[in-house]
C-alpha cells in the first residue's frame, strides 16, 4: 500500500484514499468531496499531505461521521485554517472539545485529535446541488452518522460498514445497536454504499442487509450458547477459532471477545 493520495470520481462524488499513518500504511481512509461538502476529514498525523489538498478544494461544510481520530483528527486543523462549518452529531460536541485521550499506540498510528467546535447536525444539509440527511446510526459508536442523499441513492456510511461479516469489535460497540440500525436504514431507498475504509459499494444495500443478517445470526448463536451455560471465552473460541489480523495489530482494542460480550450485554 503506497503511502500517496489517491485521488478518483465517482458520478459527481470525489473520493480522497489515502493510508492512515505514512509509515505503517496498513489500513487506509476514505473521505469524501462533494459540492463544496467534505466528509470526514482523515487522521491529524496525515496533516502535511491533507492540510494543501484541503486548501486547493472550495470546502464551505465538513460532516463528522464519528468522533474516531482518524475521522475527526484533521478538524481541529480544519477549524483554525479554514472558514468552514463543522457538523456532527449532538453526542460529538462534548467529545470534540477536549483534546482526545487514546492509548499510546493509537497515537502514534493515527496522531492525537485536538479540539475542535463543530454544531449539531441540522435536519438536512444544503449544498448548491444536493440535499444530505443526517441519519442517526449507533452501533459502532454512540455518535455515528450516516448521510444520505436521496435523489441519487447515495449513503456515506462512515464506520458502519467495513465488512459485512465482521469477527472482531471495539468494546464500545453495540450488537443491538447496530442491528437496530441496519433495520432502520433498512427503509431507505439508497443503493450505493461510500464506505470510510472500503471505499465505493455499488450494491451497498444489499451488503448492508447481509451484514444484518450475519449479526442477527452471530448474536442468537452467541445467546443461545451463553445460555447453555458456555463461559465468553469457549465461545469466541467456537464461532471464531482463528486470530484476526486487526486484533493483534490494535492490541487486542478490536476482539472478537468484544464482539462475544457485546451480544451478550442487551440480554
């Protein structure tokens, strides 16, 4: 993986990848251009790279997805550099005011956001061409949203996709959440998916409908066994015997013991 931007277009969506960390350049990000709307704004330790490229665009607005470093981590730079709007979620606001607190190891992969103002999502968010609804969608964190455009079908999913059959979990990530929130979305009319590390899913309702359905089976299955008696452990071990790349890469803050636990906490 090159540690460049790459830089491509999708209809009139411009699509800005580039790795996380320049040195380490496991896992990349995407972010998204579009009438004058960034979303997302990549991790502060990207800044040299990001910080030209944002000043050659006419951004007016940035949407937070989430308050995650790599999504957030340049809007504190954004806000000092630039005469923009910030919008994230009510949930966020706290959060973006004080300088974030991560493991040392996350900081030195992502860098450390540092605060920032951003307002509270408002009901829908007018570009020249386009209208952009907020959705709320909890689950991966508490304060994630999607935005969704109906004209042309598009959801930009920041973190609630990925991988439709995921092993491993945040400990702050919710099962029953983010199965509620596949319900819900479930009932919009959207077809492509603008993924925030997997990039642009052209049947993105279908694979989020998959994902719902691996998680509504993982969870009866994990239920099921904890109610026979299964301690968390032989669980994980039953459903999910192999070691997944991420969880030794972010030492151990994504698990599949995580995954295990959060089905088992809305019990």
């Amino acid at each position: 993986m090159s540690n460049k931007i790459k830089k491509s277009n999708y209809d009139q969506v411009e699509i800005i990848n580039i790795p996380v960390n320049p040195y380490i350049p496991l896992i990349s990000i995407y972010l998204y251009y579009i009438d004058g709307m960034l979303i997302d704004t990549g991790p502060s330790k990207r800044r040299k790279r990001l910080g030209p490229l944002f000043r050659s665009r006419e951004v007016e607005r940035v949407a937070i997805t989430h308050y995650h470093e790599d999504h957030s981590g340049m809007a504190s730079w954004i806000g000092q550099h630039m005469n923009v709007e910030i919008f994230a979620h009510e949930k966020t606001i706290p959060i973006a005011r004080e300088t974030a607190k991560v493991p040392w190891y996350q900081e030195l992969y992502t860098g450390r956001r540092l605060p920032f103002t951003p307002k509270a999502y408002p009901n829908v968010i007018e570009t020249s061409k386009y209208r952009f609804y907020p959705i709320e969608t909890p689950g991966h964190t508490m304060d994630h949203t999607c935005l969704f455009e109906p004209h042309h079908g598009w959801l930009f999913t920041g973190d609630l996709y990925i991988t439709p059959y995921p092993k491993v979990f945040l400990q702050e990530e919710s099962m029953d959440a983010y199965i509620e929130t596949l319900h819900k979305l479930n009932r919009f009319d959207y077809r492509t998916v603008f993924c925030a590390h997997e990039g642009v899913i052209r049947n993105g309702k279908e694979m989020m409908n998959r994902k719902r359905e691996y998680l509504e089976r993982t969870r009866e299955q994990v239920v099921h066994m904890h109610r026979m008696g299964w301690k968390d452990e032989t669980i994980m071990k039953k459903l999910f015997p192999d070691k997944v790349k991420l969880e030794q890469r972010s030492f151990g803050t994504f698990s599949r013991l995580n995954m295990i636990r959060s089905c088992i906490r809305g019990q």
